[in-house]
C-alpha cells in the first residue's frame, strides 16, 4: 500500500492518495473523547464536567471586556476600481475551463466535469 501511495503523490493521484491513506488510518476517531482537564490539570471523566469545563472555558474566551481604547482605522486613498458590467460569453467560458476536475459537486448537486464536458 506505501508503494501505491508513493506512485499516487508521485502522479499527484490526489484520490487515490486519499482513499489509500484513509485504509491505512482506518476509521475516524470521535475528537470528544480526548483527554479534558480542569483548570487544576486534574483529568475529567464524566460528560457532565467535560460540558461544564467547555462552558467556562468559552465563557472566559468570549465574554470579555471592550478595549480601553478604540481602534483608528483610516478611510481608504482610493476606491477600488470594481467591474460590475454582466460577464462576457468568453470570461464565462474561460472561468468554466480553469475548474479542477474530481472535486465534490456544490449544493445544486453539479460536478465541473459537467460544465468543463459541455459548457
């Protein structure tokens, strides 16, 4: 299985180097169940005071005081120089084409290779 991983980053196979790398690893392990400790470095075994100690935790991260003294942030020089025209047929065309191929399809369920096969 190494030499398949080396010949797939060696092809920068990036899937198949994946898929191997996942077979190695083997399953996924929950990150809750990592070691939590309370502010005394004592460990914390019951989910009670794992949930309380990442509430505190979150508490004092969050919850804190404004700034003494406010930020100057200066106005810009220059307004940027933004098209805002509708795309040519041709920007279009060479957006489609600068896709990756093999990625996971968006929200509406369409792969690149789709467009990139047909634009």
């Amino acid at each position: 299985m190494a030499t398949l991983a080396e010949d797939a980053a060696y092809k920068r196979d990036h899937g198949t180097l994946y898929k191997i790398t996942k077979q190695v690893c083997g399953r996924f392990r929950n990150s809750t169940e990592a070691p939590i400790r309370n502010k005394e470095g004592q460990l914390l075994t019951s989910e009670f005071e794992k949930e309380a100690r990442w509430t505190e935790h979150f508490h004092e991260i969050l919850n804190r005081q404004a700034p003494e003294t406010e930020s100057i942030i200066p106005e810009a020089e220059e307004d940027l120089d933004v098209v805002t025209t509708v795309p040519t047929r041709q920007e279009i065309m060479r957006a489609i084409k600068s896709l990756k191929n093999n990625k996971a399809p968006g929200p509406e369920g369409l792969n690149a290779d789709l467009f990139k096969a047909d634009p």
